[in-house]
C-alpha cells in the first residue's frame, strides 16, 4: 500500500464546450488504480533524511519503509498520469525532475499548500499543471485550486468562476455532492473516495 493514492477520470460531462476532472481516491493503494481506466493517480511526496524521495501522507516514522517515487514511477508512468502531492519543501526541482524523466509534462500534475513550491515549479517546469490547495479561494499564479467541499461554498465558487479559476473539489463521497459538483460550470473536478460510484453515475449519464 502506498498511503493515499488518488485516481482522476477525465470526462466532458455531454458538454460540447466544456470538459471535467473527476477525481477518484483509492485509500486502498496501488497498485489496484494502475489500471482502472483512470487518467491519474495521485501520490502523497515527501524525502527522507538521506535524500529518498518515497510516498508518505504523514510525517515519516524512524524505520519504517516507505515505497520510492522512482518504483511507483517506473510501474505506472506508461500506464497512468502522476499526480504528485507534496507535502514539503526545499526538494522541488529534483521531485520533477525525476518525475519528468519518466513521464510527460501532460501526463505529470503536482498539488501542493506552498505557494513557493508551486511558484518553483511553475518557473522551472511550465508545461505541469500546478495546484495550489488551500481553505479560503483567491486568485493566484496557479493553474487551479483544489478546495475542501467544506469550503466550497456559493460565493467561493461564484468568485473562482469570475476570475477564472478552474476548482477541484474535495473529498465527495455522498452520492446527491457528487451529482451536483459533477453538474456545476463552476467546478472542474472533483475527488472522491469512492471510485465506483463516480465511475457508476458517469457510465449512466453516458460521460464516459
């Protein structure tokens, strides 16, 4: 198991004009999302004290062992898109780095609560989709905003809306949440923890 590992499923929602992100989150780890159809899979980021770059959610414990970014990559890259989401900073360079060695830009989304990791990787890394993931919505040099559903209120979307900030919107488990963020010009994406029911209610209204 990885720790946190979430899956994206790209759909246009029977829109001409626009297009979606619908996040899935698989708790239960890798490699069970390598395959399942989705567009990404998300892996939590931090560095041990020698320099290792693995998948941890949380602060690392002395003597555990934690799966390598390079094993996660090597399996997945030409499978899955990477979503990298790092928890920490100082070491964002070599993070895309090694990333990048492996997979497209297009195929590479890094999310992070550190307007300076994400102005780092912006600078270095262009072509990556940055977001950057915070409580309160504001306009940002970011390319998105993932926003807790607690937070999602009505005059958050409505002022990401007015100045064009796409919104991902986190963690949608309840099914009517997921049928209303799914249905929202306001919202570009959504994350969930459960996969089979965004992957149910897009089959049924043909978005697949």
């Amino acid at each position: 198991m990885l720790g946190t590992l979430r899956a994206w499923l790209r759909s246009h929602l029977g829109r001409r004009d626009e297009s979606r992100d619908v996040i899935v989150s698989a708790h239960d780890g890798y490699p069970r999302w390598v395959d399942s159809g989705a567009d990404f899979i998300e892996i939590d980021i931090r560095r041990t004290p020698d320099g290792v770059i693995v998948l941890a959610h949380d602060q690392l414990e002395p003597g555990a062992t934690y799966p390598t970014l390079e094993e996660v990559l090597d399996a997945a890259c030409s499978r899955i898109g990477i979503q990298l989401d790092l928890k920490e900073e100082g070491y964002e360079v070599e993070l895309m780095r090694t990333a990048l060695a492996r997979c497209p830009a297009g195929k590479v989304v890094l999310t992070t609560e550190s307007p300076n990791s994400a102005r780092i990787v912006k600078q270095q890394f262009p072509g990556v989709r940055v977001g950057i993931t915070a409580r309160d919505v504001k306009a940002t040099n970011a390319d998105f905003t993932p926003l807790d559903q607690e937070y999602a209120s009505e005059e958050a979307l409505d002022f990401c809306a007015r100045n064009h900030i796409p919104v991902w919107v986190w963690t949608v488990d309840d099914e009517r949440l997921m049928k209303r963020f799914l249905n929202d010009k306001r919202v570009a994406g959504i994350i969930t923890n459960r996969p089979d029911r965004a992957l149910r209610l897009i089959r049924r209204n043909g978005r697949s």
